[in-house]
C-alpha cells in the first residue's frame, strides 16, 4: 500500500514520517533475518523508489541543494541492491527455462553461462558476511 499523509500533521511533518517509515522498511529488509532474500531486496528497492517519488512531490524550489543530493543518495543505494537483484534473476530464469524445458534439455545445459551468476551471488553473499 501507499503511503498516506494523516489528517492532523502539516506536509512537513508527513514528509519526515514518511521518510523515516520508508528508510525503516528498507534497512529491515536488509537485515539478514529475512527468509526470501530476493523479495527482500525487490521490497527495499520500492522504499527507495517511494522515497524519491515523496522527494519529488516535497521538493522545494528554493533548496534544489538539498533536493539533489537526497536524491543522488536514494538512487545509489538502489542501485547498490539492484546488482544484488539482477544476478539472482539470471540465476532464476535458467533455472526456469530448464525446469520447463526438461524434458529437451541436459540438466546441465546451461551450467556454462550460470557459472559467472553463481560466482558472483558467492562473492555477494561473503562480502556481504
């Protein structure tokens, strides 16, 4: 669901709660408690998106300052996750293709092409340990 401004507060005020919801709830899904690790990532990145789609519609003329660099911040660390999402994506759709096509495939078939993911979703997970 959406984030939503309360009755009683001024947009200020929403705005920061908002913020500080959307920060929490991606730091929460980062953490390494988190059962499905991939949904976790794609859920931290929608809080960054929400966050610089609230930075937009908050944005003040006078302190495009402020503005870009918040912006710059939520962007890279988006990014930061997206790799992380990508890699286990690939990994995912060779799965699939081979689970689906089975029956004309060799189990191994597209062992050559996943062994970069795989090496890289290794070194992800150690570097992130």
């Amino acid at each position: 669901m959406g984030y939503r401004f309360k009755d009683h507060e001024t947009v200020p005020d929403g705005v920061r709660r908002i913020t500080l919801e959307q920060l929490d709830k991606a730091v929460e899904k980062t953490q390494p408690k988190v059962n499905n690790q991939d949904e976790a990532i794609h859920d931290a990145r929608v809080s960054f998106k929400k966050l610089r789609a609230l930075l937009r519609l908050a944005r003040v003329q006078n302190n495009d300052d402020v503005y870009t660099q918040e912006n710059a911040c939520y962007r890279d660390a988006g990014r930061r996750l997206s790799e992380v999402r990508d890699v286990a994506a690939m990994i995912a759709a060779f799965d699939k293709l081979i689970e689906r096509h089975a029956d004309q495939l060799a189990p191994d078939a597209f062992a050559e092409l996943r062994k970069p993911f795989i090496s890289t979703r290794r070194k992800q997970q150690s570097d992130k340990n």
